[in-house]
C-alpha cells in the first residue's frame, strides 16, 4: 500500500481562506493550516488536498491564477508552504494541491503578453477566434457563470474564449507550448515535496478547434433550469478526445515523482460517470476522478447502487474517490436533512454510507463535525456564481463560511478580526471544542469509522456486490479474500426491520439492533456485519 496508498485512501479537503487565520486579517492563511494538522490527523486521514493558495486578483476565490509558482500573500509564503509540507508529512499525511491549469486569470502575463498582438511568442497560448460577419462571437457556447463564453478583445480587434468568469481565460491546449508549460508548473510543486495534484475541470482542457455550435439537452421541466448553461449539450466545448493523450503525460509525470492525481470532472450526470471511467480506466490515465454526481440532492439506494456498478463496469481496473460536499455545492448535511431526521444523524449516516463505498474517500473540512450551509444575505455574498443568479441559486458562499474551533471564542477561534464571510449560530454550535471530547459526537464518530474502515481489507479494497432490497435500504457486501463485510443503512425513517440469518459478527460502530433473527435500523441507521458464513438480509 505505500505508493498505492490512494487506493481506498481518505483525503480531507482544506479551503486555505476559511480554515484557520494567523494574521488577524479575517482570512485563513498557510500557518494556520499548519497549526490546524493535529485535527487533521487526528481524523485517521491521509492526505489534504488545499484548495488553491497562488498568486490570484481573486475574482473566482484563488481559481483565477496569475502566478502559478508563489502563494498569494493573503496566505503566506513559499516557506510557509514548505514549513506545512514537512508538518504534514511528520504526521504521515500526503499533500495534494489543486492545479488550475484550464484557465488563468486575465492579470497572468502570459494572457497579458497573448492579447498584446496576433503575432508575438504567446499569441495561440489561449484561444482567440475571429467575430461573425455581423460582429456576433464565433459559435453558440455558454459559460459556466451566465453569458456567452465569449469576449470580445479590443486590442486584438478578437474574441477569447473562457468558460467561466470573462476574467478567466482559457488555455489553447491544442498548442504542445502549453502542455509543457505546465507540465514543468506540476515539476516545481513535486520538486517542493507535494505528494500530488487535483485536477480542476480536468475535462475542460481541450475544445473543437472547429468552433462547432452546441446542441441542446432535452428538457422536460415545465420551466427552464435558473442556469441556460444547463440546456446546452456541451460536446464541443469540453471533455474531447484530445484530451486523454495530455492525460497520460500528466501521468507519466507523475509517476516518475511517485505522486498521484484526482480529476475533477465536470459533465451533467448522465455522462460523469462515463467520463470518470474514460479518464481512470488502466494505468497510463488519471489515478483517480470524482464528478458532481453524488454531490446533488438525490438521496436514494438505487441512486447510489447505479453510480457505483455504473463506473466499474465501465472501467473494473479504473478508480473513483467518492465524496458528498466540497466547496462548490451546498453541505450534504443541509440537502439531505429534508425527512425528519436530525442533523447529526444524517451526518453520521453519511460518513458510514462514504466510508463504506469502494473507492477512495473526500472529506471537505467541518464535514466531521456535521457542519450546515450557512444562509447568507444578498450582501453579504463573494461568489459571482450566486450574485449572478441570486436568489434562486445562492452561489457557494454557504458551504466556504470559516470553520469554528471553539464556541465560546471570538470569531469562532478562526480569526481574531471579522472574517471574510461571517459566522453564524446554527454553525457555532457544532464548533470543534464541543465535540472533541465527547464520544457520542459527529467528530468522534468520524474517527471511529474511519478507524474502522483502515482495519478492514474488505472495505479498502474489497469488490461490491449490491443486494435488492426496496427502497429506501441501501445494502450491499465488500468482498475481498480475507473477509466479506455486508454493510446496510437505511436512507430515511421511519423505523425498518429486516430479517437477517447465517453466521455473523457486528463490526465497527452500529446504529441498528439485533434480536435473533430481527435486525431493526432505525432512521439513519446502519451496520456492518462480518459473514462468517451463509449470511443473508431479507425484507
């Protein structure tokens, strides 16, 4: 397992502006993340992925680059991220940092050097095109954030093209220049000690040199999604066959370092789960990818059996890392919370659901304390996404508001001036302090789950064979050669009993009774059960 440690591994997202600051400047910073590791570990992690701390003018919160090779000085220093590698690394966590390397920010130099003339060294590093007869921009293609993807640039009398913010203009990966680019980017981090790299958009990378327009998706709503990006089929703009070949030098880079890489892949979920096959599948591809796909609101057993079967069958040697929230969607407590069931209830439910799935694991930071979406007012957004569609979309604000250390402190124990976005009650209640000692807690029932997961073969590694059983229980075994674990959760109330026979053992936390032949889950319940022999669960 030491260079497959990915395999089945746990990895804890960090967003460096809301973890934990230093300075009293509101704004969480690399020496706090330092300070903050023991937690981390403390979680029986093993790794940290930092969402990304470069030089940036901050329209899209750090995912507009504008120096790929120094940390922004809101977060600190070069040796303030080497001094948080090698405090990582003494507590046996690898580090991964993201790589935005589809798009920059326009204030890169390269994009400045690019749009000075149609005939200096970087004037194809990033894609430009032509307007229409009439003036209109090249195809039809939408943008991420609203609006055309499409600007038009007055010095080079041009359009360039960006999927997301106007400020964040794509690379021309079509160009060999570029793929060096940043193939030598990714060298320098491996060179400071990081232990690999997520991949923003990973399919994002290449589009049609020919510019071909977009179709339209079949909508059946009776009204149109708020975002019209989500009406355009998007076969064109993203996720092209050009872009595996660049996939597989990444990896052969990676690999001569020992390090790995999570994609990214941002497709509607009739096609993620495809892609993240495509880009996993053997060994000359991506380690491993995630999509958006178990980071919606859909709640159901035959969801989440779907997903699964549906990604090994497309690629049985490929490798998927499962995760519920991150910084870009609502907290998965707050979605799922809908049926009557508490919150640390779901939130437990959630981490024994995760933990159990084959596949590698995300965890994005306060998860492990059962943390909630904050609502926020209009004014107080930073998110272009939810000023841009407010209020039927609410951006991502909700999920990136600080983590809190201790209830009673100032600020939450984040920061000792205002933070960036502000604390609020429902949140504080759930602060660290709170949990860290009491075993009947989220934070305590994250590490005994995942402590339980790390001891066993059949859930790091072990295939899964899923179980027909009606909604709402999700139940399905993990088989390996050692052992064979049969993990049932039930994914609403009220109160469900099964009846369960063969020989077994109960392992790890359970919230679920057995009497004889009864096993009885209550809402949110869930229990693992060692097959000792002709172990079956009927209805």
């Amino acid at each position: 397992m030491a260079n497959d440690w990915w395999r089945g591994g746990t990895i804890y997202q960090i967003y460096p502006r809301s973890f934990q600051d230093t300075n009293g400047n509101g704004i969480g910073d690399l020496p706090g993340i330092t300070k903050r590791l023991d937690h981390v570990a403390s979680l029986g992690v093993d790794a940290i992925w930092l969402s990304p701390f470069f030089t940036s003018p901050m329209a899209d919160m750090g995912y507009d680059v504008s120096d790929y090779r120094d940390v922004d000085p809101v977060f600190g220093t070069l040796d303030d991220f080497r001094a948080l590698v090698d405090r990582a690394h003494e507590l046996d966590l690898k580090v991964i940092i993201d790589q935005v390397i589809s798009h920059s920010s326009d204030k890169h130099p390269w994009f400045t050097e690019s749009r000075s003339s149609r005939d200096n060294a970087r004037a194809d590093w990033y894609i430009w095109a032509d307007a229409n007869p009439d003036g209109s921009p090249p195809n039809n293609w939408l943008a991420v954030f609203g609006g055309s993807v499409w600007t038009w640039d007055a010095a080079r009398r041009q359009y360039y093209l960006h999927n997301f913010l106007a400020s964040q203009p794509d690379f021309n990966f079509h160009n060999p220049d570029v793929q060096d680019a940043h193939l030598d980017t990714l060298k320098f981090w491996l060179d400071m000690g990081v232990d690999g790299f997520r991949l923003d958009t990973v399919n994002y990378y290449f589009h049609d040199e020919d510019l071909r327009n977009n179709g339209a998706v079949k909508w059946n709503e009776p009204r149109p999604p708020i975002n019209p990006y989500d009406l355009q089929d998007h076969v064109y703009s993203k996720t092209r066959p050009e872009n595996v070949p660049f996939l597989e030098r990444l990896r052969a880079l990676t690999d001569e370092h020992g390090a790995v890489m999570v994609g990214e892949v941002g497709d509607p979920d009739w096609r993620a789960i495809d892609v993240m096959a495509e880009y996993t599948k053997g060994e000359k591809r991506l380690h491993m990818a995630y999509s958006f796909d178990m980071l919606g609101d859909t709640f159901t057993a035959a969801f989440y059996r779907r997903k699964i079967e549906g990604f090994f069958k497309g690629a049985p040697d490929g490798w998927p890392c499962w995760s519920f929230s991150n910084h870009d969607v609502p907290r998965h407590v707050t979605r799922w919370q809908t049926h009557g069931e508490s919150e640390e209830a779901v939130a437990k439910l959630a981490i024994a659901m995760l933990a159990s799935f084959e596949g590698s694991v995300g965890i994005y930071q306060g998860e492990e304390l059962g943390q909630t979406d904050t609502e926020l007012e209009f004014h107080e957004l930073t998110d272009p996404k939810g000023i841009n569609f407010w209020p039927d979309e609410k951006g991502r604000d909700g999920c990136r508001t600080p983590m809190i250390w201790s209830a009673q402190a100032e600020h939450g124990g984040f920061s000792e001036a205002e933070p960036w976005l502000p604390m609020k009650a429902p949140q504080a209640k759930n602060a660290a302090d709170r949990q860290n000692d009491d075993p009947n807690s989220v934070l305590a029932h994250y590490r005994e789950v995942l402590a339980h997961r790390k001891s066993s073969k059949a859930l790091m590694a072990g295939t899964s064979e899923f179980l027909s059983l009606p909604e709402p229980i999700l139940a399905f075994r993990r088989v390996s050669a050692d052992e064979t674990i049969m993990c049932v959760f039930n994914l609403r109330e009220p109160e469900i009993k099964l009846t369960i026979a063969g020989k077994f053992t109960p392992v790890g936390p359970i919230h679920a009774s057995i009497d004889a032949s009864t096993l009885t889950l209550p809402g949110s319940g869930f229990v693992w059960l060692r097959d000792e022999g002709g172990l079956s669960v009927s209805l």
